[in-house]
C-alpha cells in the first residue's frame, strides 16, 4: 500500500464504499445509458456514467447528518444500448427486474422514455396496484410525438397502458409545459393529479407533497419519475429541454422526504440529466443529492 492509499478515506470509492454483491442488499442500482428517444439535445446517454464517477467523492452520509455506514448497494450496471430499439427496450425490462428485487430499486437514466420498459418490469413485479409521481416539467402525455409511441414525449401514455394502475394514481409535480393532446386528456381525466412549478411557488412544496400523498394512499408500490428538467435551469442547466419557472433542488428533496416517508416507495428513476450540456456538474451534483437522500430514507427505515 502506498502513501496515497493509506491516507485516502475509506469511502473514496464506487457509492462511496457502499457497494456490495450482496443479493439481499437494500438498494439496487441499474445504469440504462440511452438518450435515442430525445427530441431536442442529446447528452443523457453519459449521465450514469458521470453519476457514479462523481460517487467516491460524496460522504456516505445525508445531508442532516445521519450515516449510510452499513447500507448496502448493488450496482448492476449498465443496459448497453442496442441498435434495434425494440429489442433494447426488452432488455432493459428484463434487466430491471434484478434491481427490483432490493427494497428499493434506482434507475440512472437515459433519456425519459427509459420509463417506458422500467415500469413495464415494475408492472410485473408488484403485487396489487401501484402509483407513479411524475416530477418534471413535462407532463410526457402525448400518445404519439414526432411520429413515435416510444417517444420521450410519451411516457405516461404508455405507463397508462399498464394493467395495474389507472390515472387516479398519477401524480404530477413541477409542471409549466402543456400540448393540445396532452391539456384535452387532462380534460377528460380529472383524477390526474397536477401541480404545476407555479403551485409548488403558491402553495408551498409542503402542501403539494401532503396532495401526493393523500392521492397516492392506498396502492401497493410506488414509482417515482424524476426528470431533471423539473428543476429550474439555475438548478440544473445541464439537461435537453430547458423550461424556465421551475423547482429547486430543496423543493425537490423536501417532496421526495415527504413522499418516501408516507408511501410505499419500491423505484426511482432520474432521467434526461445530460453531462455534455452541464457546467461544473451542477445537475449530475444534484442528481446525486437525490439518489444520496433517498438512501438514507430507506436506511433509517430499516434500522
């Protein structure tokens, strides 16, 4: 061992020295590297890459002082892109299924309509209904964009299509970005729940996420979407579709504390974060702000 190794922290490695091959470990992680499905600026591809390099150089601890020492994380990966797009969607489901065999299961996308296949897999894995909170500035409701149903632009249609949750149990947060297709399926589906950027300003993040919660009572599982873009550009300018107006990195961990503590959280998606349009790696930072937290949410939950 040389000089350097000896005095280096012992958490100056992958998930900050939480990583473990461990099946029975309490997070899995799976990297889905694909930004094909974009329909402004690409970059997305390079995030889980750029997430984990930035891990050994984050404490194991929350940001209220509490350690992750004895966390376990079991990094699967990631799905290597194929050119047939058809076929990597199923490999991503198939693959996905590893990671939701932890108690929590956290996707790095990719760009949005990587939650297509994710919760295709997560479908199949619950047992009953399960609920989606969908933060971003997009609500992803168009049944076809640019000519494709797998488009990022439509996400939710095809989350909708799924056997086991129906829209009462959809939950959006951060909103400021609407399409005719998207505003006349709201119109007729007012069980949807959406809080725009502006009500998260009005009302206070505190009231929306008691909103969530109370919607989302009573599934069985819950997933939680987490495009970047719901982030004000000040917060996280390193992403495809910029909208202005939008939410903190606080307003996001203060939602996020309040859902993981009052719903059955079982998968985490962070999705559209793209390195190569970043500055200092505010928005990769952030990200892993996110998944760090939501770490520590599960391991108090099983001290």
């Amino acid at each position: 061992m040389n000089r350097k190794d000896s005095i280096r922290p012992a958490h100056r490695q992958l998930w900050s020295g939480l990583a473990s091959d461990d099946a029975s470990s309490e997070i899995g992680v799976l990297g889905v590297p694909f930004d094909g499905a974009t329909s402004f600026r690409k970059g997305a591809s390079f995030a889980p890459s750029k997430i984990r390099e930035l891990t050994p150089h984050v404490a194991p601890y929350t940001e209220e002082g509490a350690s992750l020492s004895g966390l376990r994380v079991r990094d699967y990966g990631d799905v290597f892109v194929d050119l047939n797009w058809e076929r990597y969607f199923k490999t991503v489901e198939a693959r996905a299924r590893q990671a939701l065999h932890h108690r929590l299961a956290v996707f790095l996308g990719g760009d949005h309509s990587v939650t297509i296949p994710l919760t295709r897999a997560f479908s199949s894995a619950v047992s009953g209904r399960f609920g989606m909170l969908h933060i971003d500035a997009h609500l992803d409701l168009a049944d076809s964009f640019e000519g494709s149903r797998w488009s990022h632009a439509c996400t939710q249609q095809r989350v909708l299509e799924l056997p086991n949750i129906d829209p009462r149990h959809l939950a959006f947060v951060g909103i400021r970005s609407f399409m005719d297709d998207e505003s006349e399926f709201l119109a007729g589906h007012p069980e949807i729940g959406v809080h725009t950027a502006r009500d998260v300003y009005v009302q206070g993040v505190d009231d929306v996420a008691r909103s969530v919660v109370k919607q989302l009572q009573g599934v069985d599982a819950v997933y939680v979407t987490l495009d970047i873009d719901a982030l004000d550009p000040a917060f996280a300018p390193g992403t495809g579709t910029l909208e202005a107006g939008g939410l903190s990195t606080r307003d996001v961990l203060e939602l996020l504390r309040a859902v993981f503590s009052g719903l059955p959280v079982r998968a985490l998606d962070i999705v559209e974060v793209s390195p190569p349009l970043d500055h200092s790696d505010i928005t990769s930072v952030a990200a892993l702000r996110v998944i760090y937290e939501a770490f520590g949410w599960v391991h108090a939950k099983t001290q």
